[in-house]
C-alpha cells in the first residue's frame, strides 16, 4: 500500500539586514517622534503594537504617547494598511470592542498634520505619522522597516529514497531575499537525510516576495523558514 505525503512550508522567524536599495518606492507618509527620542529604526509590527496600546513604553523607558489622524484622513487609511496590515475599519472595530469592554481607549485624533507635529514636539514619548510631503518641523522622522511578503509559493516533493525509509521531519532553512523579491542565498541550519535537505532548497529558491522596505525603500533582508515532510 502506497504511503500518502504531506508536505508544509511555514515562515518561522524574521531577522533584518540593512542593506539599502538604489530605487525609491512610494512613500505617502512619514512617522515622526519627539527630536530627544534616541530609537533608531522600528519594525511596523513595532508600531503597531504601539498604536494599538499593547506596547505601552519605548525601549529607553519612556511612555509611548501615539496620536492618530482623523478616520476621514486618506493618509490614515494608508497608514492602517501598511503599518496594521489591515483597513481602517478593522482597527476602528478593534477599539470599539475595547471601549465596549472597558480595556481601552484609541489614540488621541488630530485633523493636520501640523496638529501631530505640535503634539510630538509638547510629548517626548510622542508617535505619530504625516503625510510624506510635510515639511517637518521640530520633530525627527523614525525609520520603518516592513517584512517582507511571500507572493509565490513551490511545494517541495517528496524524494523516492525518504519515502523508502520513512524519513520525516523540519528542514530549516536561512534565507536571503534581494531587493527584487529573489531569493538570492539559501544556507542550512538544520537538515536531513535521504534528499530531504536538497528538494527543500531547490523549492525555496523558486519562492518570490515582495521586497521588504526600509524607509519607503526595498531592502534586502533575511529570515528563516522552516520547510516540514511528514508521512501519513
């Protein structure tokens, strides 16, 4: 009787480089921070985490004060999408479910971007986004660095030889993905036998991603990836 294959591939953790690439991508707003703050570049999921209040202090001690722009701004709707990875209305229902049950309250909302900068200079915690061609004053603008996206998945296959022996179990993989979404190097951190290791590499390299980004620009980066062979 013939054995079934399973094959899965899941991202497992994310590391950064810092390398910069030569193309500008669009940038439609800008985070800024009181000039005192000495963080350097965020993640978005950072961010995020500070706009939805469940990181509450900055890593030098400070309380994290984020103001919003109002829900009818087009730049808020964009920062909701690329910094929360969701709309505007999901973010809008995550607070009302907060307000509802007593565990929270939104960010303050401003109409300018002239508002969110008077707020950031007054609140040396401040957090807060203008739009990308605000003239910035009194405050310093914060690097921000996104993830980046698998757009293009190849499942590996199963070799001839591991299913003979009934080998199974995690190939972990490190991986650099280029500036065009490429993944340019592979590198073993965990393998195994019987062909497992290769068929894993050679599936991973077809993968594709969106870049990640840097400062509204792609960068290369890393991260690792687990690729799992299981029979059933």
């Amino acid at each position: 009787m013939r054995s079934r294959v399973a094959v899965a591939a899941v991202v497992v953790a994310l590391a950064w480089l810092t390398q910069t690439a030569p193309a500008q991508a669009q940038q439609v707003f800008r985070v800024i921070v009181h000039p005192d703050n000495p963080s350097g570049p965020l993640s978005s999921d950072e961010i995020s985490q500070i706009f939805l209040k469940t990181k509450s202090h900055w890593a030098h001690g400070a309380v994290a004060e984020p103001v919003d722009l109002s829900s009818s701004s087009s730049v808020r709707e964009k920062f909701s999408e690329q910094v929360h990875g969701r709309p505007l209305a999901a973010v809008q229902s995550y607070w009302q479910k907060k307000i509802f049950s007593g565990s929270g309250v939104p960010p303050l909302e401003v109409e300018s971007d002239a508002e969110v900068m008077a707020f950031i200079r007054q609140h040396p915690g401040g957090i807060g986004y203008v739009s990308a061609g605000a003239a910035l004053t009194g405050v310093k603008p914060l690097v921000v660095r996104y993830a980046p996206e698998r757009i293009k998945h190849v499942a590996p296959k199963y070799p001839p030889a591991a299913i003979r022996a009934r080998a199974q179990g995690v190939v972990q993989l490190h991986i650099v993905i280029n500036t065009a979404g490429d993944v340019a190097d592979v590198s073993v951190i965990e393998g195994l036998p019987h062909g497992l290791t290769e068929e894993a590499i050679r599936a991973v390299r077809q993968w594709k991603y969106r870049p990640a980004m840097q400062d509204g620009q792609p960068v290369e980066s890393s991260i690792d990836v687990s690729v799992q062979f299981q029979l059933s």
